[in-house]
C-alpha cells in the first residue's frame, strides 16, 4: 500500500490497573486504504477496540499510556493536542458504536443530535443542520425523514436507531468510519441491511472502514482485507480471500473450525478452540497463543513457549508462527479438504 490513509506503527496502549500494567495492545502495525474495508476479527478481550478507541484517542490519559505511531493522512495523533482533535473526529474520522441506545442522549431529538455534530464542525446554521439532518436519515433509509428527525431515540426501533447512528457518523463525510460490532445487537435481517447500506455509503462517499467482529460471517461479507487479532497482537493478516481460504496461524484456523459454512459438507463437526483468551496483566510467555495451540510440538525445542514469533512490520500478507511455510501446508490442509469436499 504506498500511499495509506491511516498507518499505525508498533501501537501499544497499556492501562495502569491496581492489579498491574494491562497490555491490552502490544506492538500492533497496519494500513487502511481510502474506499476500503479492513476487518478486525478477534475474541472478546483480543484488543480490537481498544485499538480502535485508540485512534480516536478516546481513553482516559490519565491511566492510560499509548506508544508508537498513528498517521491520519499524515498528521500524528498520538501527540495531536485535544484542539487538533476535536476538529479531526466526526471530519475526519467517526465512530459507529456497538449499542445505538447508549449512544444517543435520551433528551434530545435524533435530528437535534445529528444536527449539532454538523454544526460543530461546519459551523452551519440550525436551519442549515435541520436539513442536513433529513437527507442524512433518508439517505440511510429512515422512512418520513421529515417527521423523524423530530422523534426522541425511544420511539426508533433497534436497527432504526442503528441507521441515525450511522447518519451521525457520517453527516460531515468524514473519510473513515471505525465501526464497532454495529450490528451485533440486531436480528440477521437488519443486520444485512446496515452492512448493505454500509457498503453502499462506502462507494459514494469513498470512506475507509474500520469493521470490528467476532463473527468471520460479518467479515467474509464485508472487508478487503483482515487482521486477526489474539491477546494484545496481530496474529495474521491479508486480503479476505487469503485469510479465510488459507489461513496461516493456528489460531485463525481455529476460529474458521469453529464456524459453519452454507456451502460445505453438513457432517463436518465444528471444533471450538480450546481453553481461553490470554490475561493481558500476565500473558503467555513466547507465543501468546501456545497454551491453547495445538502444534507446538510440531516446532522444534521450546520455542513455541520460549520465543515471541515476529510479524514483519508491513501491510502484505503474514502470520505470526514459528511453524515453516511447508508445515502449514500440510497440517491446514485437512481443514481446508474437510471444508471443500
Ligand atoms: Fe502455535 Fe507455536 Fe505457531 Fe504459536 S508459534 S501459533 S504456539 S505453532
């Protein structure tokens, strides 16, 4: 990727606890492209919203400390003061989060909300803001947008109020969305509609998206390109086909055994992965995942446990694991028979 978007180097965001220093991120590198879609995928606790929080340096600083780098179209955020980025976020960049109802203030009207974010950073009047706020709500499909917008949060339905969310994320066209399980909440219909509509935003507006998941569903529907993350790290990366056709970390293929597929053969037992995520106040020494892999002893000595398994700094494709490129190969392939066959 020559020219990204956004680049973050070596990021690591470290919270002071009474218990200890948590590493909930540890030395993590990626790009994103303009009019692209990056999937993060991970468990609970693996560090991908603390990534994304991270960008918009939205953790307290008073208990937390970041190190590393992130370059917003060049400009630093790490060190950007509270001015530059009160300016940069909902611009530049914004957040969809997870729960909608949380999220929206319950004493203001959704147009007043969306309104005022378009006020803050446009300097546009309330008349102004009032009509943004319609064609934003009828842009994300919100029937009668002109009476909507004068509705309270409670008289929208979940995945309605996913969709104003959504407006307000994007009524100052920012140029990428960092989306946070957003659709989590919502039945599988609506589920499908907002990431449609995500999509369809994407291609006018040219945003770059940040998608947050557990689900490989979600990701295999959404993304250009993945990064696994396990305990703090990126453990594989690569374009969707790659990942989710070949994968190369133990830990991926985990997740994928762990899921159905539509098209594969119906007898294949799923296998969840055993044991459970890393604490990130004491994690694994070595390869944070080798309490849980069940390959060590296909790599020679102690290594799995002694020796920490490097991912090139980079946006190509890679994974962090001792085991040879050969190895893989031929220990992956059975997953990749038993899921084609
Ligand atoms: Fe498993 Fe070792 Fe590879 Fe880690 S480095 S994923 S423990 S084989």
């Amino acid at each position: 990727m020559s020219n990204p978007f956004l680049s973050v180097r070596d990021l690591k965001v470290h919270f002071a606890t009474h218990d200890g220093v948590v590493k909930a991120v540890d030395g993590l590198s990626f790009d994103v492209e303009r009019g692209k879609t990056l999937g993060i995928v991970g468990e609970s606790g693996s560090g991908k919203s603390v990534t994304n929080m991270a960008i918009l340096r939205l953790h307290d600083p008073r208990n937390t400390v970041m190190d590393g780098e992130i370059l917003l179209d060049g400009k630093e955020l790490i060190t950007a003061s509270e001015r530059e980025l009160e300016q940069l976020r909902g611009n530049k960049m914004s957040m969809i989060f997870q729960d909608a109802l949380a999220s929206l203030s319950p004493y203001h009207t959704i147009g007043a909300q969306i309104g005022e974010t378009y006020r803050k950073h446009t300097g546009a009047s309330k008349k102004e803001a009032r009509a943004r706020s319609i064609e934003m709500l009828r842009r994300v499909g919100i029937p009668q947008p002109d009476v909507r917008v004068d509705e309270y949060p409670h008289q929208f339905s979940g995945g309605m109020r996913q969709r104003a969310m959504i407006a307000m994320a994007l009524v100052c066209d920012p140029e990428l969305v960092i989306a946070d399980e957003p659709t989590t909440a919502l039945d599988v219909t609506v589920q499908a509609q907002i990431m449609d509509l995500l999509k369809d935003l994407q291609q006018e507006f040219g945003t770059a998206i940040i998608f947050i998941t557990h689900d490989l569903g979600v990701i295999a529907d959404i993304a250009d390109d993945v990064l696994v993350m396990y305990g703090g790290r990126c453990v594989e990366r690569g374009t969707k086909q790659e990942v989710l056709r070949t994968p190369e970390h133990p830990y991926t293929l985990g997740l994928l055994s762990s899921m159905p597929t539509l098209d594969g053969p119906v007898d294949v037992p799923l296998s969840p992965i055993p044991g459970s995520p890393p604490s990130l106040l004491n994690p694994p020494s070595g390869c944070r995942f080798h309490p849980r892999c069940t390959f060590t002893e296909k790599v020679s000595g102690e290594r799995c446990s002694d020796e920490q398994p490097v991912l090139q700094i980079g946006d190509g494709r890679g994974a962090a694991c001792h085991l040879t490129s050969e190895q893989k190969r031929e220990l992956f392939a059975d997953y990749a028979t038993a899921r084609t066959n």
